[in-house]
C-alpha cells in the first residue's frame, strides 16, 4: 500500500530601497463596521499569480500570534489587544491542520514539506512523500518542490530567506530532498546514504541544475557549506561557497554591507551570516550590528527577484519564533513574531497584490497559553489584582499571563512552581515557567493560522489540510495538477 498522499490532485536605479524604521507604526485594528463594508466590497481576485510569497512563522501558532500582536501594541504605546500585525490586515485567511503520516503533533520538516510540495511525509522528512523511512536514502521518494517547479516549468525566479541555518529544515524544504533533517553537510550523513546516491542539503542548495537551484539565499549555516581547513564542518573537500562564487554573476555575502553591494550589482546571492543559526533579534543591539534583520533580506530578495521579468516564488522563514519558544525565551519569541510582521509589511509594500499572492502561515504551534490579565497588563508579566498586587494562583504563589505547558522552565521532581519574588519576568533571558518540565519545548498539535491577499488568496479559507495551501500556490501559478 502506498502512502503517497497529495489531498488535491543588472537593477534599475530606484529599486534598491533597503533603508529600515526601526519606529513601530501603530496600527489599530478596523472597527466592525468598516470591515464588514470592506468584506463586502471584496472582489475574489481569480487572475493568476506572477509572484508568491510565502512566510512561515516558526512554531507560530493562534496563541502566538495573539501575545505577539498584544506585545507588538504595547510597545507601540497602544492598545495590545485591538492592534493588528502585518498580516491580520490580510482579507482572507483560516485555520490548518498540522500532522504527520506517523505522529499527531509535526515536526518543521514534515510541516514545512506539507506546504512546499503537497505531500505529506514523516517527521524529519524534507521534500519526500509519506512512503519515505527515517534515514533510509530512496531517491524514489523525493517529490517536486513549489520553487522548482515554477522555477524548471514556469521560468520563474526562487528566493530563499531564513534566520535559521539555510540547511534547517523549513528553508531547506523549498530546494532540498532528504529522508531525514539532520542531513545538513556531508558529514552528517552516514556512508550507505552517500552511496545510495542520497547528497547532503548544503551540497543540493549549491550544486543543483541551473533550473532547479535557488537564484538567491539568505539566512545563516555558513559551518555547512564550507570544509574543515576554512573553519566550516565539511570532510569531502567541497568548498560549497567558493563553488558558488564561480558561477558568472554570482556572490556570497557575510554582512548587510555586503549584500547590499550585490545587490545594486543585480548578482545571485548566497548569504551566510553566522556559522549556523542567525543570533535572535533581542541580541541585536550590541552583537550583531552588521547582520542584516529578517526585514532587510526580505527587502533584498524581492529587490532582486523583482528584475526577473517571469517572477518568482520566494519562502521567508522568521525560524527563532520556534527556537526561542523550545528554549522558554518567551521575550525573545514574540520579538521574532514582532519582526516577522516588519517582514511582512515591507513585502506587501514592495509588491502589488494584482500579481503577487501572499500567504502567512506556519508549520506548526507551540503549547504557549494566555491566562489573564487586564488589557493594561504589561502582556509579558504577572496577572495582577485589584489592588495592582500580583493576584495569587492556588499554590499561593504569582501567576504569569502568558505560561508554556512543557519546557526547561517547568518544576523540577517533587517541587512546585518557584514563587517569583525579585523576578523579572519580562526579562530577554527570563526561562518562562512551565507546567512539564522538559529540557526542549514541545510542538503542540492544534490548528494555526493563515493568511492570504492577492492572485488566489480567496481559496485561503475555511478549515484546511496543510498540504493544502500547495494547491492553492500552485493554482495560482496555473502548474499543472502534477509535475511532468
């Protein structure tokens, strides 16, 4: 029985805009009225699409979005609650199922692959289908890509950006096939799987087909790419970034100073802008200075998309939503949803939702939860009484607004929740409580959000099976039903 699953069968002066507010807009969300005349005024926009671009928020689940749009307001000096994202504004929009073909709650692999191919596979699994055996190479399995489809069928352009590694296994679902996530180098691949013929992620980024490989990269993993004498992890003696150099017209860049110079040159880029995973936005301000923001990459592979005259398809991941949520950072989390939303703002300011359809979504949720609070409450701090006091849980001691059901800041054995005395909680290295402790956040395996605007965004509705959302893009992109 098989268990292949697929649901439904040089630039022009002036285009280089990469200067960045970093003063939040506040923005409050539309009163009813407004938006049920908005509703109904809706035209379902039925044309096909030039452009996609997808943005998958991390481990951003209704939860998530919901603290960060509070967050966001509040640190705007507005209300949290009635604030609206980049991406509420959106006019349509559901919820996704997420699951695997062998577990209830997702990984990113099989989430992200959902989304990029229409199949659904096993946890770990990138770009194959749901016959596919953890770690076991069976080339046989991989299925097409969104991105190389359009590019290989369509003669489209293909972007990807990622604060993650760019062998991580969201991004690497846009360009790669692998049976399991961890194959990001070549050293981490074991010798049957090298000669079964299986290549590493790193290896099929760089050295795909002309028309299959990404025209521009951006995002962290830069240890992946390079061989042990230039500091990187590699032992086959491939120097992925000096290959990708020697291509005409080609560039691999460290910093913003340097992506920016390639882009006013109009060159494919290959960004690498820390050894693996790019540093949270909430160390910015003294370690990382050079290093571009989510926003900025997103700004630069639309900039340089946009000179393809048949388009492109372009993935954006805010990867550290998920990262810092594993690691009980919750500060750090809702920065990165924050800065998703810039991302998203600066897309739909870039493009024309004529011809580029958008789409926000995730992979997969995380177990964040929203206790209380007064709409005044600082959303990252305690639930307070009426006397302004911390209002008490019934273990006697203080309760946080927001609080995670597993994670490194769960109880140890035999000990209650600590009782928070002299604890900022809203603190950037603060370890939220949680109600199990284990050393890594879980995934949770409820529905998340999506939203969409342009070409095909109408068919964004209702409750839908996240491979799903792959019909929908390639719909708009007018592929056939399967690849030929």
């Amino acid at each position: 029985m098989t268990l292949r699953i697929h649901p439904c069968a040089g630039l022009a002066a002036g285009v280089v805009a990469l200067s960045i507010s970093m003063t939040a807009v506040a923005v409050q969300a539309m009163e009813p009225q407004a938006a049920l005349e908005a509703a109904l005024a809706r035209q379902p926009a039925t044309e096909p699409a030039k452009n996609i671009i997808l943005f998958i928020g991390d481990g951003m689940g209704v939860s998530t979005v919901t603290a960060t749009r509070i967050l966001a307001g509040q640190r705007a000096g507005v209300d949290g609650a009635s604030y609206d994202l980049a991406f509420d504004t959106m006019p349509y929009g559901g919820l996704v199922r997420t699951y695997s073909v062998d577990g209830l709650v997702t990984d990113s692999a099989n989430g992200a692959s959902a989304i990029t191919t229409g199949y659904r596979t096993i946890n770990g699994g990138i770009g194959v289908d749901g016959a596919a055996r953890r770690g076991v190479c069976d080339t046989a399995r991989n299925v097409p890509t969104l991105a190389q489809r359009a590019k290989r069928e369509l003669g489209k352009a293909v972007g990807v950006v990622s604060t993650a590694a760019l062998t991580d296994a969201t991004p690497a679902a846009f360009y790669a096939h692998a049976p399991t996530r961890s194959w990001q180098s070549d050293v981490d691949m074991p010798p049957a799987a090298r000669q079964a013929g299986c290549v590493d992620i790193a290896a099929q980024l760089v050295l795909a087909d002309d028309d299959l490989r990404p025209d521009i990269a951006l995002g962290g993993g830069a240890s992946f790419f390079r061989t042990e004498a230039e500091g990187g992890r590699r032992k086959d003696g491939q120097d992925l970034a000096a290959l990708w150099s020697a291509r005409p017209n080609a560039a691999v860049v460290t910093d913003r100073d340097g992506m920016n110079a390639a882009l006013t040159a109009g060159r494919d880029m290959l960004g690498l802008f820390a050894e693996v995973n790019m540093p949270h936005e909430v160390d910015r301000p003294t370690a990382t200075p050079q290093i571009p923001t989510l926003e900025e990459m997103t700004r630069a592979a639309i900039a340089r998309l946009a000179t393809e005259p048949q388009g492109y398809v372009l993935l954006v991941e805010a990867a550290h939503i998920d990262k810092a949520h594993h690691a009980g950072l919750l500060n750090a989390s809702l920065t990165e949803g924050i800065e998703l939303s810039k991302a998203v703002a600066a897309a739909r300011e870039l493009t024309d939702p004529a011809d580029t359809l958008i789409i926000v979504t995730a992979d997969h949720s995380h177990g964040l939860t929203i206790n209380g609070g007064e709409r005044g409450d600082d959303v990252l701090g305690l639930i307070k009484g009426p006397t302004g006091a911390p209002r008490l849980a019934g273990d006697g001691k203080p309760l946080p607004i927001l609080l995670y059901a597993t994670g490194p800041g769960g109880p140890e054995a035999g000990e209650g929740r600590p009782a928070l005395e002299g604890v900022d909680v809203t603190a950037i290295d603060h370890v939220r409580q949680a109600g199990v402790l284990i050393g890594s956040a879980a995934h949770t395996g409820e529905d998340v959000p999506a939203y969409a605007d342009g070409p095909g965004a109408y068919l964004v509705t209702g409750s839908m099976d996240q491979p799903y959302l792959f019909q929908v893009m390639r719909h708009a992109l007018r592929l056939p039903a399967e690849a030929p």
